[in-house]
C-alpha cells in the first residue's frame, strides 16, 4: 500500500514526559513505520529525553518539539524573521506553543492524514480549524475528560463543526465519548472507542503481604476512583 504523504502525530500539552496518551500514539507509530509509511510527530520538548522518546527516535519518528511557552520572538515572529499575524498569535496563549509547531511542521511536510492526540478532552480547537483550513484529512484521540471544564456556546458551535469534518473522533472510554458529546452539545456520528493497551498480564499474581505482616501500609488504586 502507498500513500502520498506521511502520519502526522501533533500531541497536545499535559506536560508528562510519558503517560496513558503517549502509549496510544506511540504504538501506532511503530506499527506503521514497520510497514513502511513515514511518520512525523510534534511533542513537547521536555519528553524528548525519556527512554520510550529516544527509542522512537531511533526507530524513525521525525520529532519536531514545541516549547512549553512561546517566548515572545515566537509571537511575533516565524523563524524565517517575517512578522506574522502577532495579534492571532498571541491570543492563543497557551496552546500557541502547540500551534506554532503544529503549523511548521503540516507546512513542511506532505501530510497524508494528522493525528491530534489531547492528553484532556478534545484537542484545542484551532489545530481542528488548521487542518480543515489547509484541507488536510485528520482524526482525533481524547484521552479524559472533566466536569470542571465546560465550553461557552460559541466553542462548543466551533467544535460541532470542526469534529464533524474529522474522519474518526477517539475516545479511549464511552464515557468520555459522552461527556464531550454533552460539552459540545450534539452527539458524534463519527465517534469511535480505541481502548488504551492494558500493560499487565491477566495471569500476573501481586505478592499480597498477610495479616501479621509488619511495615508500612501500601494502597494499590486500580484505575480511576
């Protein structure tokens, strides 16, 4: 199978070296670069050091980096030095670091499909309106959710429209697929659940210490509470 372009994987902040996201995005792209396809993958520069990085590094992710914050020069200007829009990136905030490096690399590289993977909820809005602006076909991975943040009516409109023109919308848990059906205000017909590799063998039996055992307590939290 050939295609034009490569994945592109643009992760999104949580600021974990590795976590639950990154299991997902990363073993999806060793799958694909041991078939052949190209892949490229924006990630926070403070993960590039940690073991699971320098591994996909060497087996052929091309990371481009994004800086926890956006210095001022990066605000104002692109790295070729033209000015560019220092209103649009400076509203940003945040999410500008992601943006920027988002927009570099889609510009760089010919993109057969983006990945935007959100350790939160949904990924920021404007990378949805990146790909949809530069026509580029994209899916979408959430990874949790949260009741203490909710959209205003004017984002949940924008995310309508932009999660509707996404080939598939993931969730790692139906009950995540419905809370950012409730955030956004409309159900997802292109919803789908991918679960999270499960890393411990089924047969796999813990030492349990007994009754009488002396030392410290230890608590085991399986899952989420």
């Amino acid at each position: 199978m050939t295609i034009a372009g490569r994945f592109v994987f643009v992760t999104t902040p949580h600021f974990d070296p590795w976590s639950g996201a990154e299991e997902l995005w990363s073993r999806t792209a060793v799958e694909l670069i041991s078939q052949g396809f190209p892949v490229s993958a924006n990630v926070w520069e403070g993960s590039l050091q940690h073991p699971r990085m320098r591994e996909l590094q060497a087996r052929g992710v091309d990371f481009w980096p994004w800086p926890r914050w956006s210095s001022l020069r990066d605000a104002i200007t692109d790295r070729t030095g033209w000015v560019k829009h220092p209103w649009r990136r400076l509203k940003l905030g945040r999410n500008g670091s992601v943006f920027f490096a988002a927009e570099r690399l889609l510009n760089a590289r010919t993109t057969a499909i983006a990945v935007l993977s959100d350790g939160g909820t949904l990924p920021p809005i404007q990378l949805l309106e990146l790909c949809i602006a530069k026509r580029l076909p994209f899916v979408t991975i959430s990874h949790a959710d949260s009741e203490a943040v909710w959209y205003d009516d004017d984002l949940a409109k924008r995310y309508r429209t932009a999660l509707a023109a996404a080939l598939r919308c993931f969730f790692v848990a139906q009950a995540n697929r419905r809370m950012a059906e409730k955030k956004i205000g409309g159900e997802l017909a292109n919803a789908e659940v991918v679960r999270n590799p499960f890393n411990v063998s089924y047969d796999t039996t813990l030492p349990w210490p007994g009754s009488g055992a002396v030392g410290p307590v230890r608590f085991a939290c399986v899952g989420r509470l």
